[in-house]
C-alpha cells in the first residue's frame, strides 16, 4: 500500500511540472550617441516587457554606475540577473534581468 501511495504521489507531482515560455524581451543599447532622453524612451518601453537586455557603452566614466542603477530600479532582484564587463574587442557592460513586475502591469 505504501507503494503504491508513493507512486501516485511521485506521479502526481511529476504531472505538475513548470512549462518553459518564451516571454517578451525588450533590448536597450546606450551607445555614445544617444541621449539621455532617448535611453528614458526605451526604458519605458520595456515596462511591458518580461525580460530585459542593456548594454552600455564603456567610454561613459559611470558606465557601471548607471548599469548598477539601472539593475536596483529596473530588474526583479529575487531572480538571477546576468552581468558582464567590458573585454577586449566589447566595449560594452551587460546585464540580462527578468523585468521588475510593477503595480500598474497586469
């Protein structure tokens, strides 16, 4: 009996699996040319986003200023948030995060 039970419950939660989505991404890249107010725009596009990608520029002095402000504001920090450096040859700081969920999204 104790089998059985037990295979019914393994069996019971194993039908009770997280199914893997494709989720919308919204990508962001703060190139030396753009404005202040062209990097708000697409920020803002993104709050209807799932997933986020932004890469900034390392000829900013406060490249990784901005890219840490830009995680604590805009990333949902109870999960994994993705960053990387400039390298030789990339230019770039990176981050890939799961978007903050905010009162206003459904």
């Amino acid at each position: 009996m104790r089998l059985i039970l037990t295979l019914f419950v393994s069996l019971l939660i194993y039908s009770f699996k997280i199914n893997v989505e494709a989720r919308d991404w919204c990508k962001v890249i703060y190139n030396k040319e753009i404005t202040a107010g062209e990097l708000v725009e697409q920020t803002e596009k993104c709050r209807n986003s799932d997933n986020v990608f932004l890469a900034i520029h390392s000829s900013y002095k406060n490249a990784g200023h901005l890219l840490n402000s830009f995680i604590a504001e805009f990333c949902d920090l109870d999960r994994q948030v993705v960053k990387s450096e400039p390298r030789q040859g990339d230019p770039y700081f990176s981050l890939v995060c799961e978007f903050r969920r905010h009162i206003l999204r459904k």
